[in-house]
C-alpha cells in the first residue's frame, strides 16, 4: 500500500444543542477508535454531546446519572454514524452510557444498529452504565450485554470491540479488576440484557490482571486474531507489547509470537515543536487486510512521556506484513512507519473507510482528534 499526504479532512458536528455536536476529550488515551461496520458502508465514532473545546468533557457525567452532590457540567454520550457520502448523523445520544468516565469504541452491522464499550464512575448512580451495550441510531437509551464477572461491575471495564463472524467480541486491558485478556459477548450478537449471554474470556488467554494490556483487535480469520498489547503504560520493555498474534489451536488460543520490529519500543524520540521527548510502548487501536496467505495490519501506536503520562503525545500510524502460515517469530517482518501526529493533534483512531458497494477499499481513515474537531483521511491506492 502505497500512501499520498493528507487528502482530506472531515469535520464533525460542533454544536452542543438539538443534538448536532460531538467532541472527544483529546487527552484521554482510550477514546477516539474508528469502526468500519460489517457492511463497509459505516465508519462510527464514539464521544461527547459538546461542542469542541468544552471543558469539564472528560470523565464527566451524564444527565441522567452520576452521584447527587455533583453539580457537573453534565454530558451525554453521543455516537456519529458516517456515512461513504461523508453525511454524519450524531442523533444517538445517550443518557445511560458511561457515565463518569470514557466512552471509547462503538461499531455496527449494517448502520442500524451499534455495539459499545467504556468505562464508568464506581457510584452506585453510574456503575450500570458500564461495560459492552446496544443501542438503536437515532436512540437515547441503550442496553447493557453480559458481564465478565458478576460480583465485580469494574470487570466490564472494556476498551476495544470486533465484530467476527456474527459475534462481539470485546477487550480489556485496564487492570486491576478482573482479568485482562479477550472475551466474548454472549452467542450471535445480542440485543437484550439476558443472563444467559454472559461475557467470557476465550480459552488460552491468562488469567491475572497485569499479564498482557489488550487494546484494539483484528480476527485475519476463524483460527488467527491479532491483538493490539499497549503495555503497561510506562516504559518497562514489556515482551508482550505490540502485535500479538494468536492461533486458536485444539480448541484453545496460542499466543505464537509477538511483533515489535520497528516499533522502537521505550526509546525516547524527540517530535518536533512537542515539549518533551516520547517513547512508544506498543499499540492501541488495530485494523488489517488479508490478502491469500497475507495479512497486512495498520495500528496506532502508545506513547508514553513527563506529561501528563504521555496523554497528549503525538502517535504514529504504523503497518506491518505478516504470513498467515507462520508459527514462529519472522525475523523479516518490522513495522513501517507511515506518518506521526504533530503537536497538538493525536491519531487515535483507524479504519477503512466506508463505501456504497461492500468490499470496496478506496481509503484509509486515520482518526485525527485536534481538540475533538475531525477525522482525516489519507487515500491508498492497492498495488
């Protein structure tokens, strides 16, 4: 894949009122993922009904819940369908998700329809709006789905979302309550809180919670999932930050290897007109393409500095080849960097992006979020 300069740059609604405007909290590290619906016809896009350059939107509450005593500023969660005419709808809003803390990633089948993750405030106001959700376009209310421990809510915690052969499947890597690995909402996709479709880990990954730190995730096929590791969020060398890729073998997930190559993993890197140096400690959110025995991924890196704990670092889009056969480390494959976020401006999210016919890729869409105001995207053309 060959890549031009930015090409365009699509803004999102800036109005807080009569539910046309949407905004992220630019220094949060999980927010910002793009999704290309089942379809191909959809990117979605989570955050906050604020206009851009609110304050108070991170970690803020909701309307309809958050602890008596707080006096706000109050914040709905907003989702922004977009569709391959560039038109964005932002009329999902909702009251009951997420409530003190980060939405983070929200994807569809088909447009109609969308499935989410975040987080949310321990009170007992905002606890429910926790975990993996449903939700109508164009609703103000949404469904909670599962849950991966059921005497512990902060276990729903989640960060990332795939949808695979008719199933959700979800990610957490936030530590500390429960464990970190890949889980599986329910059987199908569902649309009812029912306690029969639990949220499960997939078998053969670890149990504990600081083991690995999934983030973003990307199935090559029914045996093959590539998983985002960000790392522990400092600079420790983790062996397990970047790209894992695990086979599913006599019923159980193998992690075959990790890939690293190219990422520069803890090396301070200076970027210029930032004000500190920052050092990538893996990988966020994740999107790739098989090609025959070929999966080519594009990923967003973690950084990690003195401020504020790399929050507001400048990212890069990176890619990297792997063969689908391979079951050891190739010593071949490295990651390319493709471009890196200036100061000011963080890469957060990516996906392809949507087109009328399904199948068509015409576009990668890297999430650019500059204070919560668009998304940029960069043409590639397939060769």
């Amino acid at each position: 894949v060959a890549f031009s300069p930015r090409v365009s740059t699509l803004a999102l609604p800036n109005s807080a009122t009569s539910n046309t405007g949407i905004t992220t909290s630019f220094s949060s590290k999980s927010e910002g993922a793009l999704a290309l619906s089942v379809d191909g016809r959809y990117l979605t896009y989570m955050g906050y009904q604020a206009a851009v350059g609110s304050q108070g939107v991170s970690n803020s509450y909701t309307l309809a819940n958050h602890p008596a005593a707080n006096s706000g500023p109050f914040y709905n969660r907003d989702v922004a369908r977009i569709g391959a005419n560039g038109v964005v709808d932002v009329s999902t809003v909702l009251g009951d998700a997420y409530s003190g803390d980060n939405p983070r990633a929200v994807i569809s089948v088909d447009g109609s329809q969308v499935y989410m993750v975040g987080n949310a405030n321990k009170d007992a106001n905002t606890i429910g709006t926790i975990g993996a959700r449903y939700a109508t376009v164009g609703a103000s209310s949404s469904v909670k789905l599962g849950t991966a421990n059921p005497g512990n809510a902060k276990a729903d915690n989640f960060r990332a979302l795939t949808i695979f052969n008719g199933n959700l499947y979800v990610a957490k890597g936030s530590g500390s309550n429960g464990n970190n690995g890949v889980f599986q909402v329910g059987s199908g996709l569902p649309t009812t809180a029912s306690s029969s479709q639990n949220t499960v880990e997939l078998p053969g990954f670890p149990t504990g919670t600081d083991t690995i730190h999934p983030f973003g995730l990307f199935f090559a096929n029914a045996t093959t999932l590539y998983v985002a590791d960000e790392g522990p969020g400092s600079l420790s060398a983790s062996p397990l930050a970047g790209l894992q890729k695990w086979v599913l073998t006599n019923g159980e997930w193998v992690r075959e290897y990790t890939l690293q190559s190219g990422l520069d993993l803890d090396v301070n890197k200076t970027v210029a007109g930032y004000a500190a140096p920052t050092a990538t400690t893996g990988l966020r959110n994740l999107t790739g393409k098989v090609d025959g025995d070929k999966v080519t991924l594009y990923g967003i890196t973690a950084q990690f500095s003195s401020i504020s704990g790399g929050e507001p670092d400048p990212t890069s889009l990176v890619s990297i080849t792997d063969s689908l056969d391979a079951t050891s480390l190739p010593g071949s494959e490295a990651f390319t960097t493709l471009e890196t976020s200036g100061p000011g401006e963080v890469f957060r999210g990516l996906a392809f992006a949507p087109t009328p016919e399904p199948g068509a890729v015409t576009l990668l869409a890297a999430g650019v979020v500059l204070f919560g105001a668009g998304i940029g995207a960069r043409r590639s053309r397939r060769r």
